[in-house]
C-alpha cells in the first residue's frame, strides 16, 4: 500500500488555565527558541482525544476499547453477561486464566488480599500493568473462557486453545488500539504500531508561570470568627498553543484490518477512524483544573496537510518566539504560518503532492485562506478529508 500521511494543525488560545500539571502542581513548559513555553504533553491531548470518542458519540461502542489493570474484572463482568449460571467468583477465575493463557502476567495487588481477609470474598487478579483491549476482544475472550468453563486449566493446556486466545487478544483491534498503539513491554508479539503521533502543543510566545492566591470562607463561621476557613496557591499561564498530529493512513487501514463488517469496503472503516480523529483531536481539550479555569475554547486555526512523502511539523516557524507587542499572538501566528509552509514545500517538493483544507475563525486568521480549500464549517472539512482519503486509498498500488 502506497504510504499516505495526514497531518493536523492547530492554533489554540487558552486563557489563565493549568491544563497539564508537572508533579509540583505547576503547568508544564519546555523550552524552545531559547525562551520557557506553556506546554500540554501528548499524553494530555490524546487522552482527551479517546474520551472525546465516546463523549460525543463519534463512534460505536464496539469501535472501542478499554485500558486498564483490572482486565481479568472487564472479561469476567462479560462472562457473566453471556451466562448468568456462573457466580462472579467462578467468572474470575475463568476470566483470569484466559487472560493469562493470552500471554498476559495477573496477580492479585496486596490491598486486595488484605481486604479479602476482611471480607472472606475472593480478591480480582489485576494485570501487572494497563492492558489496552478492544470491545471485540473482550468478547472475544470471555467466549472462550465459556468454552472451557468445565476445567479452564485443561482446557488451556491444549496448544490450540491457547492460541486461540493469544490471537483473540491481537486481532480485531479497536478504533483507539489502531489509532494510538499498544505496547506490553514483557509481551511484545502483543505490542500495536500506533498510527498517530501527537506533538507536545506548545506555546508560541514565551510564557511565565503566575500563582493565584485564594480563600475559602467557611459558611458556618459567625462575625466574630474572622479570617478565612482555607487558604491556598494555584499556578497557571495562559497562551496561544501551536498544535500538531501526524496520521500514517496506511498504518490505520493495516491495525483494522477488514473492521467490523465483512459487507463494507475496506477503506470505510479507515475513514469512519481518521473522521473520528480528526474531529477528536481538533475539538478535545484536557480537563486539568477545568472547574477551577473553565478554560474553553476552540482553535482559532486548523489546517489539514494530506501527503504521500512524510509528515511535516510547521513549529519550526515559531522558533523565534512571537512577542505579541500589540498584546495579541494569534494574527501574527496566523501570519507566520501563511509564509513558512509555502516556503518549506517549495523547497522540499511537497506542492505537487499535497492536500491542503483550512478552517479558520476571525480576522486574525485571514492569511491563511490561501493555503488551500478553505471550510465553512468542521463537518465540512472532516468530509472533504475523508473522502480525499478514500479515494487514495482506491486508486491502484
């Protein structure tokens, strides 16, 4: 298959907010150009990118998956689902040993085993680290626990029947799994290429980090019991972010595989997944301290690259930090943009082979309608993408 890469970018201004705490409770920064930026990690957006998913209904639960430690709890409540016969402690005990058999360490964490011993009932095994497995493969699993329900570690002692599981827990993977990988780093025959990389947003100015000083009054206090009932510092920033994601449309369309139908096209389950991406990533933003900022907002600016070469970041063009000496950053970011990509694809003969889609909000942005087709609206732009995406993928190798 023909390599095809899509890019994604942004700019965002967030207003006094701690979107992304260091462990000091203080916003993350990086330093670029020589000067300290806000910074939101990658790990920040693409989590808020895969609750997005669900949240706004982008995709059918079954497209889905779940990661977490406790697995052997996940395939044992749909154990019982499909046979309510089995108590919950026969489900967990056949739940952890097809867990197991897929090649995955369990063991029951000490908190608890004691609480066991409290409560006489039988403690959850728990993976020794965060599994990531679609909806599909839960499933999946937990139908051929069933099977082997009679005498699981018989049933599991046939090569056959553990392979089976093996290949369940690798197959069929969801929408998230095929978007942002998976690795088990004991197990790497289990491990996913994920097929989206997510930059660390950061800002394009430089930025200092400020502490807000408040107090809390007790209700109950009467006039002669002054002072506050609690005192405390929260740090913050506020910044015009640069932010960028790379997609690798051939990597996509190899994780799902033939997706969830054998009656639909291949390249409809890839499209549904870079659809729900591209809506995910531009309208998702991470939740830290977001009852404290209420800091929601949207982009200014998204501009979408579709590429056959490699994927290309334009932060370069903020290396020399913008100073925002008329007390704003977004036109002049804008502006940036709109002279350093023609350049770079000039100079690297990307024009001839490049998409381009923008969407864009306001006066500020207004350069940057030259770029390419510009959108009227987001579901605008997804479809346009989408559907440019389809058909590369048809056209022959």
């Amino acid at each position: 298959m023909t390599r095809i890469f899509l890019d994604v970018h942004a700019l965002q201004t967030v207003p006094p907010s701690n979107l992304n705490r260091d462990d000091t409770g203080a916003p993350k920064t990086a330093i670029y150009g020589g000067v300290p930026r806000a910074r939101v990690s990658s790990q920040a957006w693409k989590r808020a990118t895969r609750t997005h998913f669900s949240g706004e209904q982008l995709l059918q639960p079954e497209e889905l998956g779940v990661r977490t430690k406790k697995i052997v709890e996940v395939i044992a409540r749909r154990i019982t689902a499909l046979d309510a016969a089995l108590d919950d402690e026969q489900a967990l005990t056949i739940a952890d040993e097809t867990v197991k058999a897929a090649g995955l360490k369990t063991e029951v964490p000490k908190r608890k085993a004691d609480a066991a011993k409290e409560s006489g009932a039988a403690p959850a095994p728990e993976a020794k680290y965060l599994v990531f497995l679609s909806a599909r493969q839960v499933d999946g699993l937990a139908r051929l626990a069933l099977e082997g329900a009679g005498d699981i570690t018989a049933f599991f002692k046939d090569k056959k029947n553990k392979d089976r599981a093996k290949d369940l827990a690798d197959s069929r993977h969801s929408v998230d799994i095929a978007l942002f990988g998976r690795m088990v780093a004991d197990a790497a025959d289990f491990n996913v290429d994920a097929a989206v990389q997510v930059a660390h947003a950061i800002s394009v100015h430089r930025v200092e980090t400020e502490s807000d000083y408040y107090t809390a009054v007790d209700d109950e206090n009467t006039e002669e019991e002054t002072g506050a009932g609690m005192i405390g510092t929260i740090d913050f920033n506020s910044a015009t972010l640069y932010r960028y994601a790379a997609l690798g449309v051939h990597q996509l369309a190899a994780n799902l595989g033939h997706g969830l139908r054998e009656d639909e096209p291949r390249t409809e389950p890839v499209r549904r997944a870079l659809e729900a991406f591209i809506h995910g990533f531009i309208a998702s933003l991470p939740t830290g301290k977001i009852n404290t900022f209420g800091h929601h907002t949207l982009p200014d600016a998204v501009i979408v690259k579709l590429r056959t070469t490699r994927p290309i970041s334009f932060v370069a063009a903020f290396e020399d930090p913008i100073r925002g000496d008329q007390g704003g950053h977004v036109r002049e970011a804008a502006d940036r943009l709109a002279a350093y990509i023609p350049d770079i694809e000039r100079a690297y003969g990307q024009q001839d082979t490049t998409l381009t889609w923008i969407l864009r909000v306001g006066p500020n942005t207004l350069k940057l309608a030259d770029l390419g087709t510009e959108s009227d609206t987001l579901t605008e732009l997804i479809t346009a993408v989408g559907q440019a995406v389809v058909e590369r993928l048809e056209q022959p190798a």
